[in-house]
C-alpha cells in the first residue's frame, strides 16, 4: 500500500476507529503491575475453552472482560526479551509470541466491537495503525508478525496458529500453546488447515490447484517457487491426498468477514 493510500485509509478511520496515526492501547497500570510472569497458558486456555467453538470461531459478545483484561495485561507485563530466564527455551518464547498475538488480536476486535463485522473494512487500522504494549513494547500485529515471530522462529508453520479473526485465517484452536506442546500442536494446526478444501482445492481433471492466499502472502516461508510450495504442503497432507508437484496454482478469494459465532458461517 502508497503513503498516500495509508493517509487517507487513516483519515477515513478516524471518525470510528479505535487508533490511527500509531496511539496505542493500553492495559490497565495495576492490572500490569499484578500480572503473573511468565504469561499465564492455563488461564489463557480457559477463556479459549469457553468461547471458542469447534469451528474456531469466537462468541465475542459473551466474553468476561474482567478475566479477558487480566490475559491482556500479563501479554504487557513480560516476554521473552524483557524476562529472558522466564522463557529460555525456543519453545517457550514460541509459544508465548502465538499466544500474545492472539489475544492482542482478540484486544483489537473488543474495541471495535459492535460496529466491526469484517476485518478487511479496518484493516490498516487493525494490523498497522493500532498498538498495543508486549513485554513493556508498543508494537503493532504486522510488526509482532513480520518482524519478531517470522524471522525469530522460520517456522511456516505458524502462519496456522496466528489468528487475524477472519473466515480465511485457520481456524483458532480452543486451547492456548504451550512450550511442553507447541511443536505438536503447530504439526496439528497445519495438517488441519492443508486437509480443508477451502485452503487446498485440486481439481485432478484440469490440474489446477486453489489455495489460500496464505501461501501467496508468505510464499517465501514455504519455498517460494511453487513446487517446493506443493511440497511443503504434501508433508501434512493425508496419505491418499497428496498434490502433484505440477499442479497449476491459483489463489482462492480471502474471507474477511469477522470470526464471530454469529456472523461467520462455515
């Protein structure tokens, strides 16, 4: 996107959204300063648990805000740059980064609610504009992406894990990642979201393969030319379902509307 389109997407926004021109929200001073360290998976995974479905879509009406805001403050509170010897291992600092995202994520769907039904209709507001505190760092969901989880970790897998809160993001799965499970649970994820059909389509007769613009957006984590693409995919798709590596790609369109129970059929 243009400077110029930036500047009027934002002058657009103004009159609704919660943050343009870098603001940044944030949690609540005590709620910070009481926040367990490191952050806490098992309270993190109850609220998934509760409001989650089996679909990963999230009822977000029905959401405690007072348990929701004490997840919030404890991604504000610690991480692995500020609180290294709270998360030594790569696993840990992997899970916490998955797990911060997504609650950030679900931080900047709350404030917009109930006027947001689709994502892409704020999206400059929702992943660069607004910020919020990560470890005592104001940083934004593109940034915490693009320039702390991709380049740390060079896992492709986990562009199945961060949740955008959209129809064609993976589905969110109704527990949180932990450092002891974060590998399986990662294999899990991606072997779930290349067996749907909405994220990989071949049609034998033509040869054509539609995926999701996942694999457009961040070909480079998945070997960038496209049979080292299929590749990647064949090693979690079932057995009796594997893609030739020949196959003619093409991108499916991407489903903005919101993750919400009441809105998002699938």
């Amino acid at each position: 996107m243009t400077i110029a389109r930036f500047v009027l997407a934002c002058a657009v926004m103004l009159t609704g959204a919660p943050a343009c021109f870098g603001s940044t929200i944030r949690a609540d001073a005590a709620a910070v300063a009481a926040a367990p360290v490191p952050f806490p998976a098992a309270a993190w995974d109850k609220l998934l648990k509760k409001y989650v479905d089996g679909k990963g879509r999230v009822d977000y009406n029905a959401i405690d805000k007072g348990e929701f805001e004490k997840i919030f403050a404890a991604v504000a509170a610690s991480s692995p740059k500020k609180n290294p010897d709270k998360y030594e291992s790569k696993n840990a600092q992997k899970a916490f980064y998955i797990n911060a995202y997504n609650v950030l994520v679900w931080k900047d769907v709350l404030t917009r609610l109930p006027k947001l039904k689709n994502v892409d209709s704020d999206k400059t507001s929702f992943f660069y504009f607004t910020k919020f505190v990560l470890g005592g760092d104001d940083i934004n969901l593109y940034d915490l992406e693009n320039k702390i989880v991709r380049p740390q970790f060079k896992d492709a897998r986990v562009h199945f894990a961060l949740n955008c809160a959209s129809g064609g993001c993976p589905q969110l799965p109704a527990e949180a990642f932990t450092a002891e499970k974060v590998d399986e649970q990662l294999s899990r994820e991606a072997r779930k979201f290349v067996n749907e059909r909405r994220n990989v389509d071949f049609d034998a007769a033509s040869k054509k393969l539609k995926l999701s613009h996942i694999f457009d957006w961040y070909k480079e984590d998945f070997g960038k030319e496209p049979a080292k693409v299929i590749a990647w995919i064949n090693n979690y798709r079932a057995a009796d379902a594997k893609l030739p590596v020949d196959a003619k790609i093409e991108y499916s369109d991407y489903d903005w509307t919101l993750n919400d129970q009441h809105l998002l059929n699938r």
